[in-house]
C-alpha cells in the first residue's frame, strides 16, 4: 500500500493486491456448504481482517463508494470469454451495496472500475490482483481488477475476488469461509459471510473515512443484528473492539501542491506464491 499527501492533508492511497494459490483446481466450495449458524466474533473478525487493513498493515480510514460504478471492460483477446460473468459478478455485488452501475468502453473518460488481463510481471507468471484509488475521507476513486486468462479453472473465483477488492476490502479474511480467504483457496462464490461483509460495510450506520477503531465497534452491532446474536454474545464479541496496529502504512507518495497532477505511487505487491 501506498500513499501521497498534498498540502491540503488530502491524500490519495494505493494498493496492489495480488492473490495466489495453488493452480491445480479442485472443485469450488459454495455457500451452502457453510455451518448453519455463524459466529458473531468470527464474522467480526473477518470484516475487521478485510475492511480495516490495506493489505497487511492497518487502515486509518474506511473505505466504500459514495458515487456511481463505470465499468469498462477491455476488449482484448480472451475478455469476451469472461465479460458476462466480469459484469453480473460486479452488478451482482453493487445491487447489494446498493451502488449504481453502468457500463461504459474503454476510453470513456467516466471509467472508474477497470478491468483488463493480466500482462504478466509477477516471475513471468500473470496472477490475479487488483489496485485501488480512495481518498482521505474514504471514497473510492478507482479500481483496476487485471485477470489470469491462463488459469481458466481458477477465473470465477479470480474474478469474485478481485471484485471484492474493488469495493473497499483492501484486504483478506484468512481465517474466515470467504472467497478473500486463501486459507478456503477453492472458494469460487460469494458465501454468507461475504454477504454479510458487503451489507455492514455499506451500511449507513458506517460512514466512509471513519477512523477504523470506531468503525470496528459500529460494524459488529451491525453484524450482530444480522446474525440476530444473542445480547451476552454481543457483549462479548463488540466490547472495546479496535483493530490493534502492528506496524505503520508505508508512506511512499510525494507531497504536491494542490492542483498538480496526482503522483504516480510505487505499488508494493502483497503476492502469495503460485498464481490464480
């Protein structure tokens, strides 16, 4: 992740998120293959893992959209093959975050949710990732999903993943059964918990650019009331809830003065070996 700063203390961050797993594919996991009953602190925690990070390190802000999606999608050979499930796997994600969304070409200068293949930088491998532009107030600017048209057994779930990036999780929900985990590396579609995810974070209860340890506490009322959690299990899993900082954000932009062009930030890759 990066980040630049102006004299005005507007910023602009950055981030690369590159996802990898193993290329052998065995069949996709689904929602319905989730425990009936999911846990408060579990779901917390995975919304806390996804949202309140900028890949390993801690966000300072939420991140969402406040604006409508302009979905290009490049034409370039092998696209059309994915197009369709590129467009219903972003619609079917901003109808639950109550997003607009339209699609425009490729050079339409509205564009803000880019995707294109992969061209392939990563040890000569093509992986999935995905790049994402918000703001100090947390509204998100832009968001650039590259695939890997090489790995065709792995492109829904290479798709579905890098979509969730581009809605504001900068980050991934290991431990939880999501299709951000790469500890479930099968996982394909969207599950419960990604659902509930994308419902809390959307919520207008959280406002984009909310410091994260307030956010953490609102999103696991909101996450509480989903899962209809009983009041000692809530007491116990939102108490004094603030994600603990490990280490500081990289701060590799430069300053600019208001009205320059916006700096073109190096990209720290956060890549798992192997490639989607």
């Amino acid at each position: 992740m990066v980040m630049a700063t102006t004299i005005w203390r507007r910023r602009m961050a950055r981030m690369a998120l590159m996802v990898g797993v193993a290329c052998v594919a065995p069949a996709a996991g689904h929602a319905g293959d989730e425990p009936v009953r999911l846990s408060l602190a579990d779901v917390a925690n995975a919304f806390d893992d996804a949202t309140l990070r900028v890949n390993t390190a801690p966000a300072t802000e939420l991140a969402r959209w406040t604006g409508p999606i302009y979905l290009a999608i490049s034409d370039a050979p092998g696209m059309g093959n994915v197009a369709a499930d590129v467009e219903a796997s972003v619609r079917g994600l901003a109808a639950i975050a109550r997003v607009p969304v339209t699609r425009v070409g490729g050079r339409d200068p509205r564009a803000n949710f880019v995707v294109r293949p992969n061209a392939g930088t990563v040890a000569g491998r093509s992986p999935c990732r995905s790049s994402v532009d918000w703001t100090e107030d947390g509204r998100m600017l832009r968001a650039e999903i590259h695939l890997n048209l090489a790995n065709p057994d792995r492109i829904q779930r290479c798709i579905n993943h890098e979509a969730m990036h581009g809605f504001g999780f900068r980050a991934h929900a290991h431990a939880a059964l999501s299709v951000l985990s790469y500890t479930y590396a099968d996982q394909a579609q969207l599950t419960a918990i990604d659902r509930i995810m994308l419902e809390t974070l959307y919520d207008p209860r959280l406002r984009p650019g909310m410091a994260t340890a307030a956010a953490a506490l609102v999103a696991c009322h909101i996450i509480a009331e989903k899962l209809a959690a009983p009041a000692v299990q809530v007491a116990t899993a939102c108490l004094d809830r603030a994600p603990a900082p490990k280490r500081a954000l990289a701060a590799l932009g430069r300053p600019r003065p208001s009205g320059d062009a916006p700096a073109t930030p190096s990209l720290q890759p956060g890549y798992r070996d192997g490639g989607m």
